[in-house]
C-alpha cells in the first residue's frame, strides 16, 4: 500500500472517530478518551453512558455492509482485554459499574451504532 493511500485511510478513520464521537455525544454518552492507546492496545472511542463504560470500535467503509464486518475475533478479543483493564481502573473512581462493547460503521452518508456487538 502506498504512503499516499495510507494517510488518505488514517484521515478517514480519524474523521470516522469524530463522526461517532458526535453521534455519542448527540445520544447523550460522555466521551472519556479518543484514541486510547495503552499497553493491550488501542480503543478507538472510549465513553460513558450512565453507569457503563462503553468501548466503542469505529469502522469507516466505503459501505455499512462492509463496515459490520470489519471486527475480526482477533480483534474483539484484544478489545475485550483491554476494556476490562481500563473497567477496573475506571470502576471505583468514575462510580461505573457496567462494561460494554459497541460498534460505530461509518460510510459515506451513512452511520450505524450497534451496541453490544460483542
């Protein structure tokens, strides 16, 4: 893949992350942390929806359909280890006590939240 093609892909997951960031927020979820990266790996949005942690995978597709499948096992797996490191941490100090998985698909003039896709 080219450098060229690289970055245009990188803009568009990053504008992916602010188009969900917006539609969580408009939902009334508080977002705690964009592009969290810690030593288990890195969680796209991470928010808060009364008491549950939410974290949410953002895909950007040229289709929805597409977008729905694009969290591989491998992938939920490592969102999974990595949220319940950060539920421990958050648990006591933010009051939550609910950890949930969503995902966001973005295509273009199309959006999609699906919550506790995993």
């Amino acid at each position: 893949m080219s450098k060229e093609k690289k970055l245009q892909g990188t803009r568009k997951g990053q504008l992916g992350e602010v188009i969900a960031a917006m539609l969580l927020i408009c939902k009334g979820y508080r977002i705690i942390h964009r592009r969290l990266r810690s030593p288990l790996g890195e969680v796209d949005l991470l928010a808060r929806h009364g008491k549950t942690l939410v974290v949410v995978e953002v895909k950007w597709r040229g289709e929805i359909e597409t977008a729905l499948y694009a969290v591989s096992k491998k992938q939920q797996l490592r969102l999974q280890r990595v949220g319940e490191a950060l539920f421990q941490q958050q648990a006591y100090e933010r009051e939550i006590d609910t950890l949930r998985f969503d995902v966001i698909c973005v295509a273009p003039f199309k959006i999609k939240h699906i919550k506790n896709a995993f």
